[in-house]
C-alpha cells in the first residue's frame, strides 16, 4: 500500500463534474491517482477528462482490463479510497457488502483508508434507510466528508450537496500524512 497512491471513486450522480478538480489537485499535489466510474458516471463526465489529467487509463469494468484480479490489484496499491460523489445507491451498496460493478467490488476488497463524500437530494439525504447506511459504513470503519447544505442541483436547498473539491482534497491530504487515521466520521449532516 503507497499512502501516494489514491483511488477515486466517481459515482453517478450530477456532482461527479466536482472529481475532475479533485484529480487535478491531487496529482498537482504529486499523488498518484486512479479514477473508478460507475456506468452511470460515464454519462454524466467523459472518463478521457479523467484520463489526461491523471495521465492513466480510467477504470469502469472487472472484465474488460488487462489485470487478472483488478478490483483486488487496485485495491492494494493505493493507501486511500475516496468516493466522490456517493450516491445513494453505493452508500447503499458498500454499507450492505454488494459488490456487482467494479467500484462496489473495489470497496469491498479495500482494506485501507475509505473516504466517502456523499452527494444527493436532501430528500434522500434524510430517509431513514440512507442514514442507516451510513451509520453502518461509519460503525464498519468508514469516513464521512460532508454533505453541505446550499443549493441542490434540482433547484432546491438544503442537506445533500458533495463537499468542495478544495476540501476534499485537503482531507485526503491530512489523512495520508498519517499512518494511522481516526476511525471516525470527519462530518455528516442528519435530520
């Protein structure tokens, strides 16, 4: 594990256009990163933008790589995983042991540093059942960064906007500067 390595999670919710500049911070910062898109991401920001400024191959799929074991080998080179943006559906995933794409693969064959930034409505912030989840990736060892509170993408405001960029990249800065990070939740928002 390189604690210079990172992963980075993209999932398919609108603020996944936010992780082009968390990939772009990071490497200006000397790390080396590896961008994981869900299917869904892929429509929503093209995975070449992810690819020229990490200067590697975006990966979205278990099967069509070079690698054998590639969730297990990615899993092992990096010293932190981050996802940005979480949606639901991978809280929900990660926080249940799914694992049927190659980033839900990954999470569970990680055994380092995890990093959730989740991003959402605020109606779906609140339910109960997203909560639980991530109750339940905070209990299994799991960070949280975020969400804020501010205007939404569909127009309204509240609960469920991805934290900035900037953040999220100091964040990930503070914990690879440590060996041993808190297991503890950095900040979460709940009615």
């Amino acid at each position: 594990m390189n604690e210079k390595e990172i992963l980075l999670g993209v999932s398919g919710g609108i603020a996944a256009y936010k992780s082009v500049t968390i990939v772009s911070r990071l490497v200006q910062q000397g790390y080396g990163v590896t961008v994981v898109m869900t299917d869904a991401a892929t429509q929503l920001v093209a995975s070449k933008t992810f690819e020229a400024l990490s200067g590697r191959p975006v990966q979205n799929s278990v099967f069509r790589t070079n690698r054998i074991h590639t969730h297990i080998e990615l899993a092992r080179e990096a010293g932190l995983f981050c996802i940005a943006p979480a949606t639901a559906n991978i809280l929900a995933k990660a926080a249940h042991g799914i694992a049927d794409d190659l980033l839900s693969t990954i999470i569970l064959s990680f055994e380092g540093t995890l990093l959730f930034a989740p991003a959402m409505n605020a109606a779906m912030w609140n339910k109960p059942s997203v909560q639980r989840n991530v109750r339940q990736l905070i209990d299994d060892g799991a960070l949280m960064i975020g969400p804020e509170s501010g205007r939404l993408s569909c127009g309204e405001t509240g609960a469920g906007r991805m934290t900035e960029p900037e953040q999220i990249v100091a964040e990930i800065i503070r914990l690879t500067a440590f060996s041993n990070p808190p297991l503890s939740s950095i900040s979460t928002h709940s009615s």
